[in-house]
C-alpha cells in the first residue's frame, strides 16, 4: 500500500448496500450460518466472543426478534447496554422485524435498570422510594464533605483529595480489592492512612443515607444485594424476566456479573456478546475476565466466535489487524471481509493543530458536498478536550455537530448551578446542592454556607428552616434574595401538585435564572455562550412532564449528546459527530477522522509508564479504527504550541501505536501551508523537522 506519496483527490463513493430489514422469515438470507445459529439458538446460556464488526450486535437484535416471534412476552425479555439510546435501537429494530407486538422488551443500561428495580424493590430492603441519584461530581462533592468533616481538610501532611478518595471508593466497591491493597498498589505514598480512609468512606456512607442519596455504584451493588441477601426479594425480582441479553459484555465489571448470576438462578436463558480486544473500561473496574470465564460461571455455555467481518473495506481491516496484533493477550482472531474495493487509510500530517482542524473541516465539507450526510462522519479523539479547537472552527464554518463523551454541556458549571436550585426543590436534603448554591451567592462563603446548611438539618430539612435561618449580616442580601426565589419556586410546585399539572421545569429554569443569569454575568468576561447554553437547558427541560422525572433522566445516564435529551426534538437534524473513543463503542460511520494521533495525547501521557495500561489505550485505538465503513484518516500535528504539559512549545512524536508495520498498510499526506494535500518528502523522517518559523513565534505566544 505504502507505494509513494499520494495527493488526495474526491474518488467515488462505494459504501455497502444500506442495511435492508426483511422479516424474519428468510432468517438465513439476513445472517451468515454461525449468526443465524445463535440468534435461533434455544434455551440456555450463550456466549459470542468476535472481532469489531462481525454482527455481535446484530445477532443479538435477531435473537430478542427470535425470542419474540417464539412467544416470549415481551416484558420478559431484558436487554442490557452500555447506553440508554443503543437499547432503544436495538429494541426498536428488533420489534419492527416481527412487526407489531403488544407490550415492550425491557432495554437499558445495567445503572437504568438497576434504578428501576430499587424504586419497585428497594422499600422491602429499607430504601425509600424517593431517593436521589447523585451524578459522579456530587459524590466526589459529597466525599470531600465527609473529608472535610472529619478534620482532614486541613492537613499539613499531603492526605488524599476527594477526588483521589472517590476513586478509591469506587474501585473498592466495584472490584473488593481492599482498600490497603488499592493504596499500597497504585497510591503507595497514602498507604499510612488507611484507616484514616476507611473512616471517611464510613462517613459517606452514613452521609448518603442520611441525605437519602445514592451514588452510581449503589445503583448496582443495592441491586446484587438485593438478590444474593434476602431469598424472597430475588424470587420476586429475578422472576421478572425470563431471558437476559447483553451487549459490550467485556466492559462489564465483577459486580454487574453477579447480577447476571443472580438474575439467572432460575433459569440459564442468559445471551452475551463481547469482544475481548476491545475492553476499555478497566479503570472503572471493567475486567476482561468477566467473558473469557464466562463458560466457568455458567456451565453448558454455547461458544460462537465470527470471523467475518461487515463493516470495514478490507484496506481497514488490514491496518487494525495489524494494530491489535501488538496487543498482549487476546482472544479474537484476525478478521476478513468479503468487500472488495477500498482504499488505504490515510496517514496525514499536519503542520499544527489549526492545520489539521483545517483539514479535517474542509474534508467533511467536501465529502458532504459529494453527498455524505453530517451524521455519516465522525471525529474521533482520545480526551474530550483534545477537540476545542475544532469545535471553534465548525462553529465559525458553521458546520452543525453534536458531541459525545467527555466534559459535555451538563457537566459545564453552570448548567450544575442551575441545576442545583431545582434539586434541593425536589430533595431538600440534598446538601451537595445546598453547598453549591449557598456558595454561589456573594456574601456567603464557606463557613456561612455550612452553618446555614447545620441550621436546616436540625430543623428537619423543612423549607422554613432557610427562611427562619438567621443569617450574618454580609449575607442577609444574599439570603433575602434566594429566599424569594425559593419561596416562589415552592409555591408554584405546591400549586402545580395540587392542580396535578406537571411542574413547568422550563417555567422553574426561568425563574432560576432570574436570580442567577447576573452571578454569572459577573463571573464570566464572555458570558453570552453560557448564558445561551442556559436557555438550551431550559427548552430540554420543558419536554419532561415533571421535575423528577427530568432530575432522573440526566443524573442516571449523563447524556451523551444534548440531542440525547430532548424529547422528540429535532433529532434527526443532520450533524457532524464529534465523540471521544469511548463513546464511540459499538457504533459506526462511513468515514471517521481520527485527530491527535500523538505520543503523549493517544496514548495520553499519563498512560505511557503502565504496560496494562498502554495495552489498554491501544484497544482504545483499535476501537476507534474499526468504526469506519469506507474511509479512515489518521491525522498528527507535528508541532504543539502547549502549555498543557508543561512546555509552551513542544514537537511532537506520532503515536507509538501507529508503528511501521501499520504505517506500511497506510498512504500518507502531508498538508501543505494552504491546507492542501502535498507529496510527502522522500523519507519521511521520524523526528518531525524543526520548524524554524513555528520556534520563533512560540516565544511570543502562548
Ligand atoms: P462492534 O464490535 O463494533 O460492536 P458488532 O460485532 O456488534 O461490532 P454490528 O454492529 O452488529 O457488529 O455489525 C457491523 C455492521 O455489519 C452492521 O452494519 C451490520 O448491520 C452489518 N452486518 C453484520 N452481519 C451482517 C450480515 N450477516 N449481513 C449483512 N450485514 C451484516
Ligand atoms: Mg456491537
């Protein structure tokens, strides 16, 4: 392939035949003979383990249609996802195999189910009906609470922070490796304060139930002890279904295995897909091993594997072989495809990040112009923030995109400030939320926040208990000021409750940002963005019936997309997908970009010392490389003005993983100044060339 630099010109588009949907009824016209066996395969467990695009997901799809078509009601049919959306396709697409059935296959993430089951079972097990979920930031909020409340806050000695202790917690709980054990593996300079540690997870427990909140780990763990503690409970829930699918099974954790266990005491009626080569989330305590034993966890296991590959060219196929092949230990072999055609993947190299922005934009305009919808491209990057830049200049091109993963609107801060007024509406004991907003306001900082938060839990959380709350005399603005807000906000919700009219959460966002939309004008120079994602936030808010339910639905699955959130809004309005790796498991494009193919930023930095960890981040890669159906390109920046890791100007090394056995499967382009492609120089050298021009400027620029 490597046969001489290539200029890039628009070629013809060979894409496969769209997806066509038959009936069930030609089954083997739809599946090649290994699918088919196991989307008709019986009662039982069943196992697929296979390579990137080779129809896990499919089959599974064909199974529930099977599943259905056999008479399984569908309510007892429970499909497992990694995302809410990809169980609503899946089900959607599985329902419109068999044409109209009354009453819906139960599909959704593990967390979304598990929240299901406390809100129906979790009473029985002392768990009121109406707790909270606190999304990951309020738990780490929640932690340094319990941090702080112990007196470790300030000590002179360096002491975990809360998010370090978070991190801990959570891998404890996820994977019952001792606490010591996590500390002297991974934290050993913290191994002295063990108990110290242990002390503060007790308190964040007792402050979780205290408050009535439950963290992401709760939602699954109350739900295995549900089932492993009290015999009747698990009768009556396991008895909810009688056949369980899951899809992504190699990033399921220790826990999410029991449950399988427990949910399957009955029967063995247990389907899973996986693919070992592309387990990624082992830092959420994800393991491996989880698929490759399953067969030991359920004996009698059917084992189908696929070879076969249908999504990629086999130009693709062939440098993500090659890229995996590196990889330590795997179960999956080597795909092939049937598709002829195709050309190799693209090495491209770029000047700098705005170069490779550039092209990255003019190529998605190009091949949009040939006819490629937006929603047909995606742009792959490790870390969320790796795509600022490019979200600038689509932005200013004014090219439509969404974006998936990573630091994402919700999580952007001041759509958390307003969102914490509508939860201590809903739960007034929500102290997290309490502590947010306190701070916000001028006049009040932290020992006055946390003296009115004391005063409103001696006094039972009752909404007066702030009105009455006597504050000092800094704060008494302050105070005066969101006591109004409160009040009016309690009194419409009271109203509404009584008239049992929904609650108008885009009428309460209003009223919010009555109060907050100065605070942030004067917290912000350029506050017009922020201000203009408030009103994105309160126009997704009104398509929920109720408060709750809204709370629910963005503390459970932190969305993927801002369009993941509105209801039956405008989703079919054709964008360009941005997503980190991750979030782009399971899914695939005609054409994908793959931008900071960079030692350092893929694999990051942080990860180059860890050979488990490097092995991981080369999964990764092999995820994002095997999404594409009909184009890849791998774009590096040589030259990084950054301050990011501690240099203001850096050259930089392509990433280790794009080495030369998958170079040789590649045709390289090097941009030249105008952004167009340029043949590349006869060898290309490993060190990137200095760039005098680039050296000089880098000493009056940040
Ligand atoms: P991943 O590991 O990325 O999740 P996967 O194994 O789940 O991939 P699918 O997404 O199910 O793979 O399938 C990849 C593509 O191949 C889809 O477009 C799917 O419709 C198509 N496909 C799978 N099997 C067949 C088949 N037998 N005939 C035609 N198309 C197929
Ligand atoms: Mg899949």
């Amino acid at each position: 392939m490597a046969d001489g630099p290539r200029i890039y010109r628009p070629r013809e588009r060979d894409a496969p035949a769209p997806d066509e949907e038959h009936s069930l009824d030609d089954l083997t016209a739809q599946l090649n003979p290994e699918q088919a066996a196991a989307a008709l395969y019986g009662d039982g467990p069943l196992l697929i383990v296979a390579g990137a695009g080779t129809g896990k997901t499919r089959t599974l799809i064909y199974r529930v249609a099977h599943l259905l078509q056999r008479g399984v009601k569908p309510e007892r049919i429970l499909l497992l996802t990694f995302t809410r959306r990809a169980a609503h396709e899946m089900v959607t697409r599985a329902e419109r195999l068999v044409g109209a059935v009354s009453g819906q296959v139960h599909g959704g993430t593990f967390h979304g189910t598990g929240n299901r089951l406390l809100r129906i079972f979790g009473q029985a097990a002392g768990l009121p009906r109406d707790f909270s979920i606190m999304d990951q930031a309020d738990a780490v909020d929640l932690m340094g609470i319990a941090r702080a409340n112990l007196g470790y806050g300030k000590q002179e000695k360096r002491f975990p922070k809360k998010e370090t202790l978070h991190y801990v917690y959570s891998r404890n709980v996820n994977t019952e490796i001792p606490v010591e054990d996590i500390l002297g593996g991974e934290l050993p300079q913290f191994t002295d304060y063990t108990d110290d540690v242990l002390r503060i997870f007790a308190e964040y427990t007792s402050r979780k139930h205290e408050r009535n909140l439950v963290d992401y780990d709760d939602l699954l763990i109350f739900w295995w002890l549900m089932l492993e503690q009290s015999a009747p409970l698990a009768e009556r829930i396991a008895g909810l279904y009688d056949h369980i699918l899951v899809d992504e099974y190699q990033d399921t954790n220790v826990t999410q295995a029991r449950i399988l266990r427990g949910m399957c005491r009955t029967h063995q009626n247990i389907s899973v897909v996986g693919d070992d080569a592309q387990s990624i989330y082992s830092f959420r305590g994800a393991n491996v091993h989880n698929i490759l034993d399953f067969p030991k966890q359920f004996p009698g296991t059917r084992l189908v594997t696929l070879e076969q590959n249908y999504r990629s060219t086999q130009p693709i196929l062939e440098v993500t072989n090659t890229l995996i092949s590196r990889a330590e230990e795997r179960f999956t072999k080597n795909l092939w495809t049937s598709r002829a055609g195709g050309e190799a993947p693209w090495l491209v190299s770029a000047r700098d990040e705005q170069q490779q922005t550039k092209f990255v934009v003019d190529r998605v305009l190009e091949l949009h112009e040939e006819g490629t919808p937006l929603h047909e491209m995606a742009v792959l990057f490790r870390a969320a923030y790796m795509s600022a830049d490019l979200e600038i200049e689509l932005a200013n091109r004014r090219v439509p995109f969404e974006k998936w993963g990573g630091l994402k609107f919700l999580e952007a801060a001041h759509v958390k400030d307003v969102l914490a007024f509508l939860r201590v509406i809903e739960n007034p004991r929500d102290d997290v939320s309490w502590y947010r907003i306190l701070m916000l306001m001028p006049g009040i900082g932290d020992s006055t926040a946390r003296a009115a938060i004391a005063a409103m839990a001696e006094h039972g959380w009752e909404a007066h208990a702030f009105y009455d709350w006597a504050p000092p005399p800094r704060a008494r603005d302050a105070h005066e000021r969101l006591v109004a807000l409160l009040r009016a906000l309690n009194a419409r919700a009271s109203r509404n409750e009584a008239e049992s009219l929904g609650t108008g959460v885009g009428a309460e966002i209003e009223a919010v940002r009555g109060l907050y939309d100065d605070i942030l004008r004067e917290r912000y120079d350029r506050p017009e963005a922020r201000l203009a994602d408030l009103e994105q936030l309160r126009v997704i808010a009104g398509g929920y019936p109720t408060r709750a339910a809204f709370l629910a639905a963005i503390a459970l699955e932190p969305p993927q997309s801002t369009q993941d959130l509105a209801v039956g809004g405008d989703a079919e309005d054709d964008a360009l997908v941005l997503s980190t790796a991750h979030s782009a498991k399971g899914k695939e494009w005609d054409t994908v970009f793959l931008i900071w193919a960079v030692d350092g930023y893929f694999p990051l930095a942080r990860a180059t010392a860890d050979d488990a960890q490097l092995d991981e981040e080369r999964r990764l890669m092999y995820v994002a490389c095997t999404r594409p159906r009909n184009e890849l390109y791998v774009s590096y920046p040589l030259n990084v003005y950054n301050t990011r890791r501690g240099a203001d100007y850096s050259m930089d090394q392509l990433s280790r993983f794009v080495d030369r056995g998958v170079r040789a499967k590649m045709q390289r382009m090097v941009l030249a100044d105008d952004g167009a492609a340029a043949p590349e120089p006869a060898a290309p050298p490993e060190q990137p060339p200095i760039d005098l021009r680039a050296l000089l400027k880098s000493r009056f620029t940040k």
